[in-house]
C-alpha cells in the first residue's frame, strides 16, 4: 500500500462530491454480491459484515447493488414497503462503517423494465422470451415512478447513507430504454427528441430535490449515469 501512495499519491487523498467528503479515492462500484440481501433490497447481517470488511480494507465509499425505488406500478417490493426495517439495517451498517472513515451511497433502480418482463416506454420485446412484449407504460405511471424515487432517497437519508446512485446504464433495464432511441417509441413528452428521452431522468433529479435538498449531477456513460450526492446543510 505504501508503494502505491508514493507511486499514485492522489489515490489516497481526499476528494469531496457535493459536501460528502471522501477520505480517498478507492470506491467499490456498485454490484449485486449474489448473497446477504432480503427479497425486498434490504440488509441482512451477512450482507452487513461484508460491507464493513470492505470499508475495513481501506475503500472510502461504497456502494449498494441495484436496489428498487418503486413499489407501485410494477407491483414489486421493495425499501418503500419496510420503511422502519431499512433505516434500522441502515443505521446499523453506517455505525459499523463509520469508524473506518468510509461512506455509503445506495444504488436506487426504476426497475428492471423489459429485462424482467416488466412495463417499458414502448412495447418491446422481454429479455427472456421474445415473443412475449411487455406493456408500455402511460404518463401517470412515469409521474409515479418519479415519485417512488424520490421518496425512496429520503428514505436513504433516513436510514444514515451519505447520497445515492440511480442505476441509469445496462442496456434494456428502464432508464436506459427510455434514453434509446431504437427502444423508446413514444410520440408525448417523454420520447422522440434526446431532450424528450433523457425527461425522466431529469424528473427524478427534481423529485429527489423535492423531498429535501440534495446537490445533483447528471454523469454519463454514453450519458446515462445519474447520480446524486447529498447536499450543504
């Protein structure tokens, strides 16, 4: 380690996004671990404990796999049905952390979109089986959509995270549809021109800032990283 702060020096100083200071560099990018998580996207203490190895190992932020932001129009669960059970495993996996100096960003999802069968800007093919196309989605249930993101970021704050990562790449998961052009056939406001395609995503920055205020970013990969940090008290 030694070797790579006199080789890398800015590896291991600080750097702030927004006002959540990070002690370093080095962040665990966001990925589902395949074990430890509750059905509906919270916390067990095996998924807990592997967190605090990693912010023991010296990471200066972390993040949460995809985890879902509504619970309404596609009928899933999710952190928004178990409110007071996803601030208590939050709390307790930010004091864990805590003491190593590191910070913890969860990574909020639209959802999955045509990936799992589940609604889409335009009828599209799933991913599993072609020949089954999923149902688009209407106007309201986008403005609700919105919403559950926005409401499930305060809860984020709530349960002790320092920010959140809203999960914007991976070709046919929901955010991403609706930014390709080939995917998203919609003639309203939320399709046609790139302004139009990229509507929701700037609709969900606004709804998160609604619920309380929150320093945003639009950051891409092929411009469809979206992420939001917390903002100056």
């Amino acid at each position: 380690m030694m070797n790579a702060e006199r080789k890398y020096p800015n590896l291991s100083s600080p750097i702030r996004i927004g006002a959540v200071e990070i002690k370093n560099r080095m962040m665990m990018a966001p990925m589902d671990t395949g074990f430890g998580n509750t059905e509906w996207g919270g916390f067990t203490q095996e998924s807990i404990d592997y967190f605090v190895r990693r912010a023991e190992g010296g990471f200066g932020l972390l993040f949460s796999g995809g985890t879902n932001g509504d619970c309404v129009v596609d009928g899933c669960d999710g952190i928004l049905n178990h409110p007071d059970e996803f601030i208590r495993q939050g709390k307790a996996l930010n004091e864990r952390i805590a003491p190593y100096g590191c910070k913890m960003f969860i990574q909020l999802s639209m959802n999955v979109g045509r990936n799992g069968g589940l609604k889409t800007p335009s009828p599209l093919p799933t991913l599993a089986n072609p020949d089954v196309i999923t149902e688009a989605l209407t106007v309201e249930e986008i403005h609700t959509k919105v919403e559950e993101m926005g409401r499930a970021a305060k809860l984020c704050k709530d349960a002790g995270f320092a920010g959140v990562d809203i999960h914007a790449m991976h070709w046919g998961h929901l955010l991403d549809s609706f930014a390709l052009a080939f995917m998203n056939h919609r003639d309203d406001e939320y399709g046609g021109s790139l302004e139009n395609r990229i509507r929701v995503a700037k609709e969900i920055v606004e709804a998160i800032k609604r619920e309380f205020l929150m320093k945003s970013s639009l950051r891409s990969s092929a411009w469809r990283r979206l992420r939001l940090w917390k903002n100056k008290s």
